[in-house]
C-alpha cells in the first residue's frame, strides 16, 4: 500500500517496515529448518523446499503447484492494483504525460490509469510465459529500488537540501 494513503504515515510506516522484516526473517529460519530437518542432503537438491515438501506429502505435489499458482496470482493482482495508482501519482506531477491523472466524474477513480494498468498486465499474462513474467517483475522491482535509489544520493547532496523538507524520521545508526 502507498505510505500516503495511511492514517498516520510516519509512524505506520516505520512499523509495517520493521514487522516486515521480522516476520519474513521468522518464516524463512523456520522454513531453513524444517528443509535441513526433513532433507540433510538439501544442498545436494536444486528443490530442496518442494524435495522437503514432497518426502512430508507425498501426495499433495498438486495442491502444492494449485497454491503457488494462487500465491502468484495474488501477487499480480496486487501488483496491478497498485500500478495505476503509481501512475495515476506520476501524472499527477507531471513526470508521466497527464492523460494517465484524468478522473470519471462519478466514482473519482484514475481511469485510464487503470485501464492501461490492466491492458498491459492482460498482454502479459496472454503473451508470456510464467518466466518471463517473473523476469519482467523482477526487471521492474530493480528499475524501482534503483530509482529509489537514486533520488535518495541526489536529495542528500547539499544543493538539493532546500528543496526537500527534512527527515521526518531516521534509521538509527544510519547516516
């Protein structure tokens, strides 16, 4: 979800980002574990989780791929709700052509945004293959944190700290 769509961004943020990663490191120690216990050889397996998961359910291998199926199809429904919403966001400033801000009348929702969001997520299910639509988001995420990162080298120059409010808050340790 865009930070500025919470009730109290500054705070809600720091937590859902620390939760995040406490609860991610969680799960994967406990999957690292569960793999090494149920499979010794895991180094061994190219699949050591779905090894792991096989030697436990033998007979669930099905249900396993209709999950991951799920897991990516609500990926990409979530990535597809937020896409026109970074769209509709670009447009509003003027970094992407306009016609991508224009709002219906009635429900106040970015249309077009929208409308092309879905086109080419819809060309891309259509077209691709589960591989290139994994390489594609992967390409996306990078093009994303690099431009992330980047803006943030160029605000912290000096000539770029009177046009930019301060922090409204700071990793501790990290300057």
């Amino acid at each position: 979800m865009p930070a500025g769509e919470t009730r109290h961004p500054r705070t809600d943020l720091a937590f859902a980002m620390a939760m995040t990663v406490i609860g991610c490191t969680i799960i994967f120690t406990l999957v690292q574990i569960i793999t090494m216990t149920m499979l010794p050889e895991a180094s061994q397996s190219k699949t050591p989780v779905a090894d792991a998961a096989a030697i436990s359910r033998p007979c669930r291998r099905i249900d396993d791929r209709h999950r991951i199926a799920r897991l990516h199809y609500r990926q990409r429904t979530g990535s597809l709700l937020t896409a026109s919403r970074y769209l509709f966001a670009f447009a509003e400033t003027d970094t992407i052509p306009r016609t991508f801000s224009v709002r219906a009348s009635a429900l106040s929702h970015p249309t077009h945004a929208i409308w092309f969001s879905t086109a080419v997520a819809l060309a891309l299910a259509l077209t691709g293959s589960f591989v290139l639509l994994v390489a594609a988001s992967a390409i996306a995420r990078l093009l994303t944190y690099s431009g992330v990162s980047a803006a943030a080298l160029v605000l912290r120059r000096a000539a770029a700290q009177d046009k930019v409010a301060p922090a409204a808050y700071v990793v501790p340790l990290v300057r």
